[in-house]
C-alpha cells in the first residue's frame, strides 16, 4: 500500500505530478488529514514513472500557513513551523486555498 493512498476513514481531496525546489519531482496529495510527497523517478525510454519513496507526510495540524508566490514561475508555499516547502502545481490559487480549507477542518475536529 502506497503512502498516498487514504488510510479508513481519509479522503483523497487533489493529487498532482509536480516537483518541490530541494526534494525534486514527485507526487503531491492533499487529503482530509494530511499531505503526502512522494519522491519519483521517470524513464525516458519507457515513459514511465515510478514511486520511490515518501519524502513528506504532514499531519494538516502541523501546516501553519499555505499560500500562492510568483508569476512566470508559481509555486505553492506550504509552511510547518521554522520550515517551508515550494511545489511547482499547475493551479497554485487552488491549491493553497484547498490546503488551507483541509488545515481549518482538521484544526476544527
């Protein structure tokens, strides 16, 4: 079983191929309790992808702010304490608001 996929009673809320600036590219996933990051590997030859392993999986509890930064080249900016993580998403507005919106339901349970 895969570090993304939703343990009883998680939801899956958004998923996404992208790449963090130090963690490289991997497999981004939002669910109800928490975001995953899982490091891959492509195949030029094969056009494939393969999953390696789980680089982040925070708890929503922990995250304090997420927000959109840049023009050219947008990332979302999810913060946890003294760290902060930038992820180059396709829709960066989307997904700052939908991790925020995960963070106050989980803070609210």
């Amino acid at each position: 079983m895969s570090a993304a996929e939703p343990r009883p009673g998680e939801k899956l809320i958004m998923q996404e191929d992208c790449a963090e600036d130090k963690l490289k590219n991997g497999i981004l996933t939002l669910t109800n309790q928490r975001l995953i990051f899982e490091k891959t590997e492509g195949r030029m030859t094969t056009l494939s992808k393969k999953t390696e392993e789980v680089l982040l999986d925070i708890p929503l509890t922990m995250i304090s702010a997420s927000k959109s930064e840049g023009f050219i080249i947008a990332k979302v900016v999810v913060e946890i304490s003294d760290r902060s993580y930038k992820f180059g998403v396709l829709n960066t507005g989307h997904w700052a608001k939908e991790i925020m919106t995960q963070v106050n339901e989980a803070k609210r349970t």
